[in-house]
C-alpha cells in the first residue's frame, strides 16, 4: 500500500528551479534511498515533504501522504502531521537542537507541542526513548545540554525527538555524514533496529552509495531537481540506466584499489616528528588558579618522505588534529622535537623562518569557514603570494592565480566570485588552489574531503596525485574514511586516544591489519555492493574522554579480544611482521581471517 505519493513537485525560488516535475512513490514499511550530489535538490525535496520550506519558495504539485493532500497545506495542517505521522532527521545535529535548552526540555517540548504527554509521563517517555536509541546513562543525559554531548549521541538525540509520536514515515537527511565510520555504523543499525520495531517506513537521503547498497530496497537517483533513475538497489547497482548513476559508482572510493604516486626515495626524511606530546590545560568546575593537564597526543614519533603520503587515521578525539597542529606550529608541543629537512623547528609557526613557513602548508575541513567572506576568489589565491613572493608584480601574480585555478579545475570566471557564491567541491578547490600556489613541499589536509560528494573527491584526490607526481609533494592526510586514505596513502598511521596503535605501509595494513581497532575501522566502511551483506557495528561504544583514559591500553572497554592484562598494562609499540602495532595479543591474532573475498573485492 502506498503511504507517500508524489507528482508533477515542482520547487522554485524566484526564477530558479529548484525541484522539477518530481514523481515517486513509497510504499509503507519500505525503505528508499534518495541520492545525488550535492545541489541536485535532496534536501529540498525532504522540506518540502515536511512543509518547512523557507519564505520565498513557490512549490506547485502533488504529495498526498497517507491519502491526505499536503502540498500548499496551512501550517496547522502540517503540525497535526509533523512528529505523530511524519517527522525528519536533519543532517547537522548541531544545529538542530537548541543550545540554550537541555536534551531533556527539548524533547519533552515536542510531547507537549503534539498534546502526546506532559509532566512526569512525559519525562518517563523521554527517558526510556532516549536508552531505546542508546544513550548511555539517559537519566544524567536529560540534563546535559547539546554541546556536552558528542558527534554520534547528538545524533541519537535527534532520532529519539524523531520517533517520540512514532511515526509511520521517518525522513532521515544525511543522517552520518559527519560522524566517524564506526559511529556511523551504529547509527545505521540503530535505524535499522528502530524501523523493525515500529514499523516505519525511511525515506534514506545521502550522497554515499555503500550506505544505500546496505540500507535501502529501492534507490531513487536525483540530478537538478529531477529523478532520473528509480530502481530496486540491486538492479540499480549492477545496471544503472544513467550516466550520472554510472559516475557515482566509478567514483565510490570503497571501490577503488590503492592508486598512489611513484614514491621518490631522498637521503633524508622532509618532516620528522620525535616523541611529540601535546596538551591542553583545562580549568576544573569553581576552581579560580587550578588546571589541569589534558593530554591529546602522547608521545608520537613518525616520519614523511619527499613524495610521500602518511595518512593519518583515527575517530574523533584521537589527536590527529592536535598533532597536525603541533607539526605546523599552530600549538606548542608539550615534549619532544619536530624536524624539517634536518633541521630542529621552532614550536611556534610566528618564529619559523619564512621559508620553513611557506613550504608547509595547511588544508581545513571545512573550507568556506577558512576562506575570507569579503575576499573575492581571486583575491584569496593570490594573498599567500603578496606575502612569499614580494617581488612579484600584480601582472605575474594575476597570471599565477588563473593558471592555479585552472589547474584546480575552476574556470577564469570564479576568480569574481565570493566564496559563500561556491559549491563545496568548489570551495575546497580554491583553499587547495591557496595552499598549492607557493609551491610547498609538504601539504597537511585535516579532514580535506570529508564532507565532498564522490565525484568531486575523487577529483581532489587525483590533482593532489597529480602534484605528487609532477613535483614530488609530500601529503599528510588526516582521516577517518579509510576508504579513501587506501586510495591514495602509500604509509598509515591508526592513532587512538592520542597514541599511535599500528603503522604500516597502506598495502600491508589494508591487507592483514593486526591491532583490533584497525580492523574494526575497516569493517566499518559501508561497501557500496547490494550483494554484500551489510555487517553490523564493529565497535560499540565511543572514545573515552581524553580528560579520563581507561587504565591500561586506551581501547580496552570496546575490544573484544581484551583479556586481564590488556585492563592494566599499556601495550608498548612493538614490530609484527614489518607493522609496528602496540597490542598485547598482536602476535597470536588473525585478524585477517573474517574478511570474506567479497569484502576483499569490495574494498
């Protein structure tokens, strides 16, 4: 029986369409997955299903959910739907909830909004919905408030406010998008776990295909505004009709085998980190002088070749961005010495030689909040150049920064751009464009391509390959995608808890890994092949606090090989078969052996 049918949808803001001629169906108890890249109009179309569509948008056509027409619905209309028969999982929790109300008044206010429940019958159905979603300790949750929380728990939140009026349609929208894969994973087989439960029916929007091959029983296929592919996902996935169905899966990176530049060997390492600490210093609630030292990276030591990929991997909280930091003077050690070309490097990047300055550079995650608002594209490319390169003229930098554009795949056009006038792929060009016009030898990408759809990061990935064959640029690749650290790093380096718990060369690690958590990162990855069956989290739980570490190895309370010794003593970093791992049981683990040929092939 059909539940949601939409027809002849169109969306437009001013004279831009947004949404066009847009029909599909989804039957009750069904699970779909609505892809396409970023602007295709994904999360147009959930608003405009759950009539949150902004001022300004003209919507026309047809949605008729459970027999009742919405489209063009009053608000009153919609409000007797929204959370009791339709409710949605927004895509950044963070800015979803409300900081100034604690996770408890939030999620009661929606029962009282929908007249579901009030007083203590409300606090009762918030709490048990919340250990439905597992949140660890929910009674002591309610009172937290939404930045004391992290990643993956805000995002049990949102799905408990969701499923509080147990609706019959669940719309989730990029639901893990930001979060680590294992976080991920436990999401999914929370939503998974959920939809049985109640019996609801989830429309699955994402740009990453692994998690619509494991997750959804029909695919839809959105580009500018428009469904160009419907099929059931197994038909979809070893047939798609569509060109751009056909890009997408060329582009998953789960699907790619390891593809890194020629490695050029020089007499001396380019970067060399020794024994590097670096710390935080936190104040104590009501105290005034106490602090206390919180440390995020504990004694790390590694190297970078000329021409080399180290990718650095790890979920949240395990230091790499503090690490990354420290390397390019951003925040002073607490111990230890960064080398660079032989030579010792000051802690602090103010009193680094200019030159040391420009031949490291920085790419952020996040890139339209690292480029200057008010700065035209042009403008943004050519000021490291003002700075590096005095001697230059305005003629030669202006023909500088229309070759680096060009070479970044952005047309002459952009460079009269504003940045918040971009894409995100587009966006994340230029701050490479930035960093890659003074010409450094070492480029440090913090979580570079997180956030880009597959297409686009795999163009990212083959300029940066490029670089690398052209001029022999070393990449520090900060990660916790190992599918796409495999397609491009030639070392690795898995860190947890601020400590490093396997390095090895990427071929060698992606093959045998030997410390639990790098296997369990690799299960993580969702595999974009229906045919696969979808594994269930590999790790349960979160990181530890770094202000708190588990006695004896950090990752002890999610491991399921611990043993006794593993809760007391710290595993030193010892070689296994050419990997340096810092695991107890290293040596008698195969933790090669669950991987079946088809995740081989797969990943």
């Amino acid at each position: 029986m059909t539940l949601l049918s939409v027809s002849e949808l169109n969306l437009r803001y001013a004279q831009n369409p947004v949404l066009q001629d847009l029909q599909f169906r989804i039957a009750g108890g069904e699970t779909v997955g609505l892809v396409g890249e970023s602007g295709s109009g994904k999360t147009q179309t959930a608003l405009a299903l759950m009539g949150l569509l902004p001022k300004g948008a003209e919507l026309r056509g047809s949605i008729v959910f459970a027999g009742k027409e919405l489209c063009g619905a009053s608000n009153a209309t919609y409000n007797k739907v929204r959370t009791c028969h339709m409710a949605m999982v927004f895509q950044d929790p963070s800015q979803a909830l409300n900081p100034y109300l604690s996770i408890g008044d939030q999620l009661q206010r929606v029962l009282l909004e929908h007249q579901l429940a009030a007083g203590t019958a409300a606090f009762a159905r918030v709490t048990d919905m919340l250990r439905q979603v597992g949140l660890p300790d929910p009674t002591r949750q309610m009172r937290a408030y939404p930045h004391q929380l992290s990643g993956g728990m805000r995002q049990r939140v949102m799905i408990a406010a969701a499923l509080l009026g147990e609706p019959e349609l669940l719309i989730a929208d990029e639901p893990t998008t930001a979060l680590d894969v294992t976080v991920q994973a436990q999401i999914l087989d929370l939503l998974a776990e959920l939809r049985t439960r109640y019996g609801s029916t989830l429309l699955l929007i994402t740009h990453d295909l692994g998690i619509v091959a494991g997750n959804c029983e029909r695919t839809l296929l959105l580009d500018q505004g428009r469904i160009i592919e419907a099929a059931d996902t197994a038909t979809f996935f070893a047939a798609p009709q569509h060109e751009r169905g056909k890009a997408m899966l060329a582009a998953s990176p789960a699907l790619q085998d390891i593809r890194t530049a020629p490695l050029l060997r020089a007499p001396k390492p380019l970067i060399e980190v020794l024994d590097v600490s670096v710390s935080y210093h936190s104040k104590p609630h009501g105290s005034v002088w106490k602090r206390n030292e919180v440390k995020a990276v504990r004694n790390v030591s590694f190297d970078v070749q000329r021409g080399e990929t180290v990718a650095l991997v790890g979920e949240s909280g395990s230091g790499k961005s503090s690490l990354a930091r420290a390397l390019l003077g951003l925040l002073p050690p607490a111990a230890g010495r960064i080398r660079f070309l032989g030579d010792d490097l000051e802690a602090l990047t103010e009193h680094r030689q200019q030159s040391q300055r420009r031949d490291m550079q920085l790419v952020f995650q996040e890139p339209l909040a690292s480029l200057n608002p008010s700065m035209r594209v042009a403008a943004v490319v050519d000021e490291p150049l003002r700075v590096h390169e005095p001697r230059m003229s305005a003629a030669e930098r202006r023909a500088a920064v229309a070759t680096m554009l060009q070479r970044v795949g952005l047309g002459s056009d952009m460079g009269m751009r504003f940045p918040q006038q971009l894409s995100g792929g587009q966006a994340q060009r230029v701050a490479l464009a930035r960093a890659l016009i003074v010409m450094p030898k070492l480029l440090v990408l913090d979580e570079a391509v997180a956030a880009l759809d597959g297409e686009v990061r795999a163009d990212v990935l083959r300029l940066l390959r490029e670089e690398q064959s052209a001029r022999g640029l070393s990449l520090l690749f900060i990660s916790h995608d190992l599918s796409v650290v495999k397609s491009i790093s030639h070392r690795v380096l898995v860190m947890y808890l601020g400590t490093i718990f396997e390095h090895g060369s990427g071929q060698q690690l992606f093959s045998q890994p030997r410390h639990p958590y790098t296997r369990a990162l690799i299960d993580s990855v969702p595999i974009p092949d229906p045919n696969v069956a979808r594994r269930p989290a590999a790790v349960p739980g979160e990181v530890a606090s770094i202000a708190a570490p588990p006695t004896g190895c950090p990752f002890h309370p999610r491991c399921v090989y611990a043993e006794t010794r593993c809760r007391s003593e710290v595993p030193p970093l010892s070689r296994v078969d050419g990997t340096w791992v810092a695991c107890h049981r290293a040596g008698e683990l195969d933790l090669c052996l669950p991987l079946s040929r088809d995740h081989r092939q797969s990943f």
